[in-house]
C-alpha cells in the first residue's frame, strides 16, 4: 500500500523517532508497514524512506538504489532496511554531492557528508547486520538516519547557492548522463 508521506513542515519530522524493541520485526503489523515503506519509495522514485516520513516515528529506515530516473547517477544497490541503526564510524574525509527528499518535493541541494561510514544496523528478518559503505549508498545512510533524528537536508547545508528545483538541476547541475 502507498503511503502518505509527510512534508517539510509536519512536526513528525522534527522528532527524535524511538528504537524499535526486540522482536518488533515479527509482528505482521510491522512487517506490512515495511512492505507498505517500500511500496510507497518506490511508487515515488525515492532512494530512501524513513518511518517517520510515513507519520511513524520509529527508527526504522528503507534504502534501495536501482537504475533511478531521479537519480541517474547513483550506482546500484539492493533493497536495504535499516532497523535501529547505529554510526559505528564515519571518515573525516567528507564529500559534496546533490540529495533530494521525498518530504521536501522539487527541490534539490548540494552539501557534504562523510565519504564512508560504518553502521550496525538490524534488518527485516531480526539479523543484526553491520554496514561499511561509501559514495552515494553512504550519503543515502546518512540522510535517512538525520530523518530518525528529527533532521533533513536542509538543516546540513552550509551554501545555500547549491540549493535548486529540480528542473534547473536538471539543466544547469546534473552530471552529464550518457546520451545528454
Ligand atoms: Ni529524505
């Protein structure tokens, strides 16, 4: 089921969102809001989901990057679901690079992240899974873990100059793809 996802404005995504207990991957209730945060990332072209951009404030996040249209750029990555995720390590060595959000629509901004990072994290079946990624996987870790903590994009950008609609980022920022 697709779900609607809350805007910049809506106080859910101000919160700090709550761990999830032991065992909450169980419940078929959990399970379907799970699928439901996958349909609806899906449906609107999303890299990432976080709960509470479903008005569920629980730290539970949903990252998958296939050949995306809106992200033309990002290599590939299976469908990931994060639950409880916990920073291990993040490299001084940071990174500039576009992001959007599907919570703050037609926009686009540049800011930087750490380059790697390190996180443990459970997943959907209960396993306690740890994370070492880098370039845009670990951007996308990065964005959705600030959604669990009440933050978006916007609150990391230093220069606002790298701050576009998606159009004119489209026209005058996107890396040139192949064909264009
Ligand atoms: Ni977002």
């Amino acid at each position: 089921m697709i779900l609607k996802v809350a805007r910049l404005g809506h106080p859910v995504l101000r919160e700090r969102s709550k761990n999830v207990p032991a065992g909450w991957w169980n419940d078929p209730a959990s399970r379907q809001l799970i699928r439901d945060m996958v349909d609806t990332m899906r449906e609107y072209r999303g890299v990432g989901l976080a709960a509470p951009q479903v008005h569920v404030p629980l730290r539970v996040a949903v990252i998958e990057i296939e050949s995306n249209p809106r992200y033309p750029e990002a290599p590939a990555r299976p469908l990931t679901v994060l639950i409880n995720p916990a920073v291990i390590s993040r490299s001084a060595e940071m990174e500039d690079d576009w992001e959007g959000c599907l919570s703050i629509p037609d926009l686009r901004g540049r800011l930087a992240r750490a380059a790697k990072i390190e996180i443990e994290a459970t997943d959907e079946n209960g396993n306690v899974q740890k994370i070492a990624a880098d370039g845009f996987f670990a951007r996308a870790i990065q964005h959705e873990i600030d959604h669990l903590d009440g933050k978006v994009y916007l609150d990391r950008m230093t220069d606002f100059s790298g701050l576009a609609h998606l159009d004119e980022y489209y026209r005058y920022h996107a890396p040139a793809t192949e064909g264009s």
